[in-house]
C-alpha cells in the first residue's frame, strides 16, 4: 500500500541533479579522481580538516566509579532507611540500639 506522500516524492526537486547523474557524468562533473588521493592532497586535507581520528574521553578515575555507586538509588534508600533507624533506635529509645544500622550501613 503506496502512501500519498511517497506517490508525491520527487527526485529532482529533494536531491537535485546529482542523483540521477551517471557514474560517468558525476566524476566529471565534480572533478573526481577515481585513483583516490595524491599524497599532495592528503596532506592539504589534513591541515584543511584535521587527522581523521576519534577522539577519546580520560579514563575515569576510581573515586568516579565509588561515587556513582554510592549514589545509586539502592544506596539512597538504604541510607534513606539508616536515617529512619538512627532516629527511631537511637533518639527516641530509651536505650540506644545500633546493631540495625550498622547491619543497613554494611549492605
């Protein structure tokens, strides 16, 4: 089943007369070499757009990767939950209990 849009998709008028050249016709027209690149033009290219490298970020360092597990939503309901113990345990207690924090801490 054709679209209307598609039906109605011209060539010529989206992409110009490139596109419909022959292989031939192109070459010439865009002055291309079909051996590739003299050195001469490698080279001009290279100062013109730069190497063609991919550029990589800097390793992250282990203090990244500790804090973006420290910071993991897990970690934040745990600590979230350790700071609902501290105040019910250990303020509102008569006798401070710690073993259940400290249990939420090592997890």
């Amino acid at each position: 089943m054709a679209n209307k849009e598609t039906e109605k998709f011209d060539i010529k008028e989206n992409y110009g007369h490139d596109c419909i050249l022959s292989k031939d016709e192109f070459i010439s027209k865009n002055n291309i070499n079909i051996e590739g690149l003299s050195d001469e033009g490698s080279i001009q290219n290279i100062y013109k757009y730069g190497k063609n490298e991919i550029k990589q970020s800097k390793p992250k360092r282990w203090y990244n990767y500790f804090l973006a597990s420290l910071l993991s939503p897990f970690n934040i309901i745990l600590l979230g939950i350790s700071g609902i113990l501290f105040y019910t345990d250990v303020i509102l207690a008569e006798v401070p209990n710690y073993t259940n924090i400290i249990v939420i801490i090592i997890i």
